[in-house]
C-alpha cells in the first residue's frame, strides 16, 4: 500500500466527521460512478479517501478527493488486500465508512467483514448474500423462492450442453456471466450478449465461459420491448433490511446501445417496481445500498427482476431526493448514527454520463436510429452530468483528453486495417447493436 497523492489542502471537516473510504478494485479509468461518490460525500463536508488497484485516473483529480491510495489488487484479492485496508482503517480512526464501487469490491468486502469490521463502517448483511446476489445464477433461484417474477433461464453443464440448447431455442437468447469474479479471467470478454441465432451463441458462450472452472454463463429468456420496459430501482436498507430511501427511473439511452449501462436517465416514479424491489430485499435480509433492473412483461403484465448489484450503482446520482439525499449520503448519515430524512422521488429529473451518451449516440446514428438534433435535444434539461461540474473541472477535462487521444489511436488502427478498438467499457462494438429490436436488456 501507498499514497500516492495527500492534497496539502486536506480541510477541516465540520464536527469532524468520520472519514469515507471509497473503494475500486477493477482497472476501468472511466469510472464515473465512484468520481460521483467522491463528490457527494466531499460536499456534505466529509473527507474521502480513495483506493484504487493502481493509478491515478480522472475520478481521483476531483478535488473532494482528500487522499488516494494505491493498493495493486490481484484478480482475485485475499488476505494481502485486505491486511493493506486494515491498516489504512486502522491509520485513519474513527471507522470511517467503508464504500464499495464495484462487484469485486462488494464481494471482497462480504468475504473479510469480520476483519474489516473492526476498523471500518459498513452495512453488514447475512453472509454470502452479497455473493449469491451478484452470481446471476443463484439469484434466478432467490428470486423464484420469494415469489419475484423473473425471466425463465437455463444453465448449460458445458460446450455439448450449450450446442444441445442452441439447436431448439428461439431467438433472441440473452447470455450473462454469472460471476463477476470469474469474468476477470476474461478480460475483454463482455458480461452480457444478445445472441440471434445460434452460431452468435456458441461464439458468445465460448468467449464468457471460463475453462476449468463451474459453469459461469447463464442463458436467460429475452424479453421483448423498448428501452424504456427496463426499470431501475436504487435503494438504501438499514440494519433491519427497511427500506429508508428508495428511487425509480428508467434508461433513455445506454452504452452499449443494447445491453449496457446508463448514459441518459430519467427518473420517474413507479410504486409496483419500488414494492417489489423493498418486498424481495426484506424477505432475503438485505442491508446496505442496492441497484436493481427491472423489465415489464407485455406478454404476461409483470415486472421481472433482471439483475441485482449489492452494492452502489454507477447511476446512483440519476436518483436524487427532493433534499438532495441519494443512497450514498443515506448510506454514511445511517452508518454514522445521524437520522435519514424521507424524501420524494424529483419527478423527470435528468442525469447523463457524457463520453458514454456520445458513443451510443454515435451508434446509433451511424445504425439511422436517431438524428443528431433529437440527439442535443434530448439533452436539454438535464439536471447534472457525470464527468461535468464546473465547480470541480479537472476530471472531465482529464477524461476529454483521454477520449481525444483513443480517438485518434483507433483512427490510425483503422487506417492501418487493424480493426476497431475498445472504448470506456473495455467492451468491443457488436454487431448486435445495430438491431433496435434488441435494446434495454442489462441494467
């Protein structure tokens, strides 16, 4: 462990409030929502410390970020990883509250609670929830136990089982890694692909299975729709799993255009998806912060619950309460005994990721989906940006220039024919992409 950077302006904090630790384990230097934990924690007057697995990257430049903390997390991180946060919690005092940014980091944390405990705040649920929330799998199986309606799904034993599957099914197929952990075997391998007949499965199974190991792919039933059948919901459990804070929206547009995250969202109330987000959480014991994607079923009428991530979304900061709180400010006033106020859902409210909207629309378009003036007018009226705050400019114009500079990479790529490159996902375009017909998938 090391700090690579300890501003010389570290503030005084009112009342002297325990610090927060936010924690990323998975490279991804277009990391907007950990750069939006930075800043709503660092404006209500707390001091954050960020740990990243290995370099300073645009999130780390906002100037809410008190501390950064290099500690160069393997793919798999165990007991080096989590004696290094041990010793930061404990050079810190105070439990600080301990925040989680991705599905690695969520699972780690549930893995070492016991040491982790000791020197850190954090909601501490049954353990292994976390892990059977995040292994697609075995939320199928949660979800049908509770009573949840969820896509019907099948999980293939291996490459037979696969190719079996394949020759009997109707298309589309949506397949999913099951679990996060395995996945980072497979670097650039995508988490979630639309397949559309069964070649582009088994090409799709054989680029997300990881060898030698369980099963990890899950096929799942497609359910047909526009984008805006896919719902999220974003939440904040306390310690007796109630639900103190509680938003909906939808996707208005995502990278990737048919199976990725946010880039434009809207939020908007809805009581039957918040219901049953709060009904399926409280029966399983959950606590902490969620972020849930939902798909309204035209064929039957229902809501089906398509993902569950046991930790912060990077969308969290689309749902904002009438007062400002969102699940993370609900999350540090809980775990450090102040009181949650209740607040209502901003009815339209409109939050967008920038280089992320740009390439979907960029797709888009280039497919005739969508016009670069409807483009610039959906953007009109948007409450806040991911990267953009022009009290806190450093990392969008950091990550402007990251942008400019892979852009002119994969420019010289394809002028010597090598083909295209990746972009702020680590995800490679698909072909499945220029279909509008497969869209709102993945939350």
């Amino acid at each position: 462990m090391r700090t690579t950077s300890t501003r010389a302006r570290l503030r005084t904090r009112a009342g002297d409030q325990p610090a927060a630790v936010i924690l990323k384990m998975v490279p991804d230097s277009y990391a907007h929502g950990r750069l939006c934990a930075i800043r709503t924690l660092g404006k209500m007057g707390v001091r954050t410390v960020v740990v990243t697995e290995r370099r300073v990257d645009p999130a780390s430049l906002s100037k809410w970020a008190d501390r950064i903390v290099v500690i160069p997390f393997s793919a798999t991180p165990g007991e080096e990883a989590k004696d290094a946060l041990v010793a930061l919690g404990r050079e810190l005092g105070d439990r600080p509250v301990l925040l989680a940014t991705d599905d690695v980091g969520a699972l780690f944390v549930d893995d070492h609670a016991d040491a982790l405990c000791q020197v850190y705040r954090f909601p501490i649920g049954p353990r292994g929830l976390a892990r059977s929330l995040a292994d697609k799998g075995n939320l199928h199986e949660l979800s049908r136990q509770a009573g949840i309606p969820t896509p019907e799904a099948y999980f293939p034993k291996d490459r037979r089982d696969a190719s079996l599957f394949a020759a009997r099914s109707s298309y589309p197929v949506v397949l999913k890694s099951m679990d996060p952990q395995l996945m980072r075997r497979r670097p650039g391998a995508r988490s979630v692909v639309i397949a559309s007949d069964p070649g582009a499965l088994l090409r799709g199974y054989d680029e997300m299975e990881v060898e030698g190991d369980r099963p990890n792919v899950m096929f799942q039933e497609f359910i047909p729709g526009d984008p805006l059948t896919v719902w999220m919901f974003n939440g904040y459990f306390d310690a007796s799993s109630r639900c103190l804070v509680g938003f909906t929206g939808q996707k208005l547009r995502q990278y990737l255009p048919a199976t990725g995250a946010t880039s434009l969202g809207v939020c908007r109330a809805n009581p039957e998806v918040a219901s049953l987000a709060s009904r399926f959480l409280a029966a399983i014991g959950y606590r902490g912060i969620v972020d849930m994607g939902f798909r309204y079923d035209a064929r039957d009428g229902r809501y089906k619950l398509l993902d569950v991530n046991p930790r912060m979304g990077a969308t969290f900061r689309l749902f904002v309460g009438s007062g400002g709180l969102d699940v993370v400010r609900a999350m540090y006033l809980d775990l450090t005994g102040q009181p949650v106020p209740a607040e209502e859902t901003v009815e339209g409210r409109r939050w967008v990721v920038e280089p992320f909207d740009l390439r979907s629309y960029t797709i888009e378009h280039r497919a005739g989906g969508i016009s670069t003036r409807d483009w610039l007018r959906s953007l009109r009226g948007v409450d806040e940006w991911a990267w953009w705050d022009p009290s806190d400019p450093l990392p969008a114009l950091a990550v402007a220039v990251a942008m400019g500079a892979q852009s002119a990479r994969a420019r010289l790529r394809r002028a010597r024919g090598v083909g295209l490159g990746r972009f702020p996902s680590g995800e490679p375009e698909a072909e499945t992409m220029s279909n509008p017909a497969l869209t709102g998938q993945r939350t």
